[in-house]
C-alpha cells in the first residue's frame, strides 16, 4: 500500500467518524422546543454574528 493510499484512506475514516459523532448533535439541536432565531450560528451559518 502506498503513503497516498493510506492517508487518503485515513482522511475518510476520519471524516466518517467525525460525521457519526456529530449527527446527532444536529438532530438534536435542530428538534429543540424553543426558536433560536437568527442568532443561532448553526442554524443560520451565513447570517453575521452580533
């Protein structure tokens, strides 16, 4: 196996994991009770902080 091989493999692995943990942040996040409004960075990336 070569280096490039490996570290692409290894960059995947890790983006997958780091998929699976956040997943479920998300789905919580966006199923909270309360309305974040605008200044919610996750649910409104493009909006400019206050």
């Amino acid at each position: 196996m070569s280096v490039t091989a490996y570290l692409i493999g290894l960059v995947l692995v890790l983006l997958a994991i780091a998929c699976v943990v956040a997943t479920p942040l998300l789905v919580v996040h966006a199923r909270t009770e309360h309305d974040h409004g605008p200044d919610c960075w996750w649910c409104h990336p493009r909006l400019r902080r206050r």
